[in-house]
C-alpha cells in the first residue's frame, strides 16, 4: 500500500463518447473521497495538456458540475490525437511530461482512452520507473469501438449499441410506411471492427424487422451477395434497411468508400463520385435495383447521444474511473482497469487489472463464429453478448426541454515550467 | 348533435412523424369511448388503401397493442403519396370512395396528414356532399415541417424540434473536444420552410454553443456570408456548427443542393461531385476554409425519434385526433382540428375546427421578423415560439434495452366491393 500524498492528474484523449465523462467523474469523486490526495487536477486537451502544462483544477469546480459530468457525452476535459513515440524516439515529451508531474507534485495519472491513450498510459508508467520518479498511471479505457482486446467490453459501446438499436428500430418502422419497395442504407462507425454495426441487430424482434441484412469490416465485401440479399428483403418484406460500417472493404482489401476513385467504379456509376460507402452503395442501389434509396449516416450523432446511454455502460464507465484510483492507490501502475464478466446467469462485470502492453495497440474484431455462414449477419450468441451492455437507463437532468449538461469552468492554474508547444 | 350510427375510418398520409401514432390512437380510443361508432377500421397506406379496399378493424387489435400507439414513431397503418385531382379530374376515384364507404357504411373518416391530405379529407367530404353521402369528414393535422397555416403549430414539429436540439447539443459537445478547428455541418429537413433548422437554436445556452449560425429555405443563401460566419465562429469559439435546412436556394431560387450539376460549382470543386447540401458545403469548407470539416445529415432519424419525444407534443397529437372523433360526431365535416394558443403566461393550446379549404395547398414559413438582420439565427421570439412545445418527456415501455413499440396484425376484412388498382 502506498501512502504516497500528492495530487492527481485526468485526462481524456481520442473520440468522444457519451461516458467518457462518467469515467472522469468516476475518477475526481473518488480521488476526493480517498483523503490521500489534495487536489485533483485535469489536463486540457489530454497529454498535449500536459506538455503544453495547460492544467485545471477539479477542486475549483463546483461539485453539482462534477456531478453532472456522470451523465454529459463528449469529453469535456478536451481531447487530442497527440501520439507519443517510443520512449526512444521522443525522450523530450517524455522528460517534459515528468518536468510538469513532478512541478505540481502528480503523483497519479489517470488517462482515459482508447488505444493510443492505453499505450501513453504504458509509456509514461514505464518513464517514470527509469527515471526513478515515484508515479502510478493508471489506463481508464473508453472506446464506443469496443476494439480492445482481454477487456469484455469497453465503455462507451454499449451506450452507442443501444442508441442505434434504438435509432435503427425507429428508421426502420419509418422506412416500412410506404405501399412502395423502399431500401435504406444505414451508416454506422467502426473501421476495423464491425461491433457497433453488428449491435443494429438488437433493434430486430420480429423476422421482417430492421435491419435485414449486417455489412462487417471483419467479412470481405461483394457487390453480388449485396444485390442478392436488397432483393430477397424488398421481395419478402417490401422494404430494405441494412446496416453498414464505414470500414467495409473488398477482397482485395480496399475500403469501399474509396472505390469511388476507382475507375471500374466510375463506369459502373456514369462517373458520379459520391461520398463514403452509404454514396456508393445508395447509387448501385438507384442504378441497379430500386429508385427509392436513402442513406441513413449516424456520424457523431452515435457516439453523443447520452439522451439515450445504457445505464449499465455508464456505471461501468464511472467504476473503472473510480477503480483507476483505488488501483492507483494500492499502489500499482502501468495497467488498465478492465471489465470481466462472471460466468453466472444474471449479467455481472468486475474491473480487474489489465497488463497495458497486453492491449496497447491491439484490435479486437467480432470472432468469425458469432457471424452467420453468409457474414451478413449476427448470430444468437453475439445477442446474447451486446444485450446486457444496454440495458437500463440514465436518468438525466432536463432543463427547458433538453438536457442540461454539465459546463466546467477550466479556469488554467499558473504555469510553473516554461513554455512547449503542441497544437 | 348527428345522431348516425355508423362505422369510421381513420387513415394515415405523407412522412411519418414520432406522433402521428398517438392521433390515430386518439381518434380510435375516442371512437370507441364514444359508444356511437361500431367498427373502428383502418386504411392500409392512407386514400390507397380506401381506394384498394384494403381495410382493417382496430375492434380486432389487442388494447394494450392500440395504447402502445400512442408513443410509436412512423405510421402504423401505412402511408402513401397518392394525390386526389380535383373532383372534376378524378371523379372515378371519389365515386369509388364513396362506394367503399357505403358497403363497409362508414360514416366518419379521419385523415391524418400534412397538406395534401387535409386536401383529400376536404375534397371528399365535398363529394359525398355533392351525392348526398351523410358522411364527416375532418382532417387531423400532422406534419414535422410545422408548414400548415392558420394552426399554432403542428403535431409532429415539437417532438423533432427536441430530439434536434438535444442531438446538436450532444454534436456540439462532441465537435469542441479537439484542440484544432472543426466544422460541423448539420443537415436538418424542411424544403420550403426552416421550422425544423431554425429548432436547432433551442440547444445554445451559452453564447459559445452549437449552433452557431442557421441557415433557412427562407433567406437566399450566400457563399460570402457563410465563409464569414464560418470564419467568425472558427476566431471565436475554435469551432464551428452550422445547421442547414435541405431546402436553401441562392439568389435566384435555385437548390443549393442541385449546385453540383452546374459547371460553375463544379470547376470550383474540381468537378467533385457530391451528395446534397452538405456534401457541397462540406466540400467549399474543406478547399476554402478548414479540413476538418464533418456533416451530420439527420435524415429520418429527425422523424422517427419518438424514444426523445416531446410530452407536450404527444398530448397534442393525441388530442387532436380525440377531439376529431368529438367534432365529427357533433356533426362538423371538411374541417381541421387547429390548435390555438391561448394568450397566458404559461403556455396552453385548445383545439378549434380550421375551414380545410384555408389549409389545404398553402404553406407557412418563419415569418421575417422572427430572424436576425444577417438571415443567421432566429430571434428571441422565434425560441418563445418553439420553447413550449418540446417541454416534457414521453414514457417509453422499455423492453430488452430498447423501446417496445406497437404490432399491428392489420388482418384485411372481406372485400364487399370489385377490384380496384391504386400502388
């Protein structure tokens, strides 16, 4: 047990979800509730804060604001996509970063991302010990991707999975209103992994339900198995909706949204160049099988909608934030708090330390045996995963008929080092 | 007080909206409570299915089935887009509305819609007037465009103007996270009228909120003005989030998003072209302004959203199509059901009957004085306008993590009248 007294450091990096934030104020809650530390600091803009020692303190936020972060999507420490080398090849950051710690005594680095930021977390633990400077970096992960490896799942997807059920549930009764075939493309995020695409299928609870038809990263791609399967919904049900994950590729493994600088493509589309897959896939559609198409793009709308988070993501979230700084207390570092499911009936999760090397830069794809024989859609067994991960709901504070989300003041603290520079 | 015993109809017409399920549900609960009306039946896909004889009994339908109604998105009896000519020009079709009025001795119909329905539910309450049909005839106004005339406002507009201005709140947060310039364009519906992007207002609460400038079918829309306001927003706040009605037009009233077919804009772009509005900002953000630049089309994601319905909205819709019931068995006919705001410091509408000839074909904008000088943003009194009607939320039956809406079995009752052609 370590009985270190010093101050503690968040921060949040990568794209934003809608518990980033319930992870941070798991993290600031908790680092007031240890008493072993004095003030809880944030860095702007995740570890360019750092650099730049563009710093704010949580003790000077009022704590009705720190509790509204529990429920407020995106992440309101600011974010980057600052990405620190090998310890070798960037020693200055490194030196700077530990120069800033050491200024205002930070004894505890909490780092809530995805997978770069789980690999930042690992370095500056691993700088630290070299350099003999007494430090617990704890990794807080967060990714609506859910492409983390070891971890069951990570926070921010199962809040996505549920708004696009949802979402895809509404487009799709909205999509059925016509006495007309009707076929409507829906563009989900997830570049090399197909998770967030996938959990479309939670919105289905009867057989002519939306979506009819599931496009994966994780399954090459064919314009014949697409045409094939439009028909059979538009002949079965009189409407089409499927859902599509922005990173589909071909056989060849060239992304789809990309084919429209292809020249084949250009031909086959009377050289129309149109943007993303959802435009691609809309006029091969238009040109080829039915003129009443419509493309359906989530974009940040998924990842923002806290309107419409699970419940069992946002504790999760708030846990392993709250977990970071009890691990961090007992004295380890250069981990990740990760979730484990029990293997019992009724759905459990319990963080449990992740080695971060383990997971620092690694993906984590849909195992094949939870796609179907056709890879156009989801089998029972990968329901059975996403379902816990979306139920319940956040009971959020309305204010004029909208969410009133929480609005920190940043105020920065007086530099103590000289100036840095990174945008 | 008509007196008539008989069987109604209610139908359902254009775009679907998140509550035109709770006016069918009013009209049919009220039908029922009524004691004066026998069968209560549908029309599968609107005047196409009175047309085809394709109706349906809700004395057949489960209750708990009917109640869900009231907060399902999309129109669970069907839509069309079938447009009655004027009697002279289509004589046949009323002739056969009326014949299948007579055979299944309906006595009352109730058409929910937008425009051109409240066209059709007056037209045929003049045919069957002009052949001595003892018929009523209302019209239950819906539309998310918020377009008709002489009405405060209409069912469907308040519950996408909440889901609108939480969605671009989250997107907003979402958009400000980085510590470089974004622009985030969000594409919102309404060709002819802004009511639906103008809501996007009711999101900014502090000056430095999304969104930052609104564009509206009803201001001509200019590149300088854009690339100035795009410019103020990047200086001042390090992002900027525009919304855009689909329906902008340029000084000579031509569709900015049918730009791309015009050399000019195409040398400008270096003959890219793109898909609608954003697609043509996004591109002159990205070449003239700022790289990072995402658009956000809300499609029918703004139409469906009834799990972020608006309360206020949903009673509205409801009471409408109650009221409706109530009207025509006092024996009004060829009227809508308007709602009028009564002058009080805290907001309250009441239903009044609207002559559907003041209605039927004629549209609404914003009017002038409810925009700024610049055509930007909207007034103070435009958000007085809107504010009321996005306030409350509705409670959604949750089911599995996502929202249990209405089945329909719609089981065809036996023709008693020949065939008839209407897709």
């Amino acid at each position: 047990m370590s009985t270190l007294v010093g101050n503690c450091l968040v921060a949040q990096s990568g794209g934003p979800t809608s518990v980033i934030n319930a992870s941070a104020c798991g993290v600031i809650q908790e680092a007031f509730r240890t008493g072993e530390i004095n003030q809880v600091y944030g860095a702007l803009n995740g570890i360019a804060g750092v650099l730049n020692e563009d710093l704010f303190s949580f003790n000077e936020e009022s704590p009705e604001e720190i509790e509204l972060l529990k429920v407020t999507p995106a992440s309101a420490l600011g974010s980057c996509r600052y990405k620190l080398k090998s310890i070798e090849q960037s020693e200055g950051d490194f030196e700077r970063i530990i120069e800033v710690f050491k200024a205002h005594n930070i004894r505890y680095f909490f780092y809530i991302g995805g997978n770069d930021s789980m690999d930042t977390a690992y370095k500056v633990s691993r700088y630290a010990q070299k350099v003999g400077y007494d430090l617990k970096s704890i990794g807080v992960p967060k990714t609506i991707d859910n492409d983390l490896p070891i971890t069951d799942h990570t926070p921010g997807f199962g809040s996505t999975a549920k708004f696009i059920a949802t979402s895809i549930k509404e487009v799709g009764l909205d999509a059925r209103v016509y006495n007309y075939s009707t076929v409507t493309i829906c563009e989900l995020m997830g570049r090399n992994a197909g998770w967030i695409t996938a959990s479309s299928a939670l919105a289905k609870k009867y057989e002519d339900d939306a979506p009819h038809f599931i496009y994966l990263p994780e399954v090459p791609f064919s314009f014949e198995q697409f045409d094939k399967d439009i028909r059979t919904a538009l002949e079965k049900y009189n409407y089409a909706v499927v859902a599509v994950s922005e990173g589909i590729k071909n056989e060849e493994g060239k992304y789809i949204s990309e084919m429209c600088s292809d020249t084949q493509m250009k031909d086959a589309f009377g050289h129309v160049q149109l943007g993303g897959v959802t435009g691609i896939l809309e006029a091969y559609v238009s040109q080829n099988i039915c003129k009443k198409v419509r493309s359906v793009n989530y974009s940040t709308i998924q990842r923002s909608a806290a309107h419409c988070a699970s419940l069992t993501d946002n504790e999760e979230a708030y846990l392993c934030g709250a977990m970071a700084v009890r691990y961090a207390i007992e004295g380890h570092t250069g981990k990740m708090v990760g979730l484990f499911r029990e293997n019992t009936k009724d759905y459990h999760c319990e963080t449990q330390l992740v080695d971060l090397d383990d997971v620092a830069n690694k993906e984590k794809p849909i195992p094949k045996e939870w796609l179907n024989e056709e890879g156009n859609y989801v089998t029972q067994e990968f329901i059975d995963y996403v379902r816990p991960l979306i139920m319940g709901e956040v009971k959020i504070r309305m204010e004029n008929g909208i969410p009133r989300y929480c609005k920190l003041n940043k105020k920065l603290i007086e530099r103590k080092v000289g100036p840095w520079n990174v945008k």
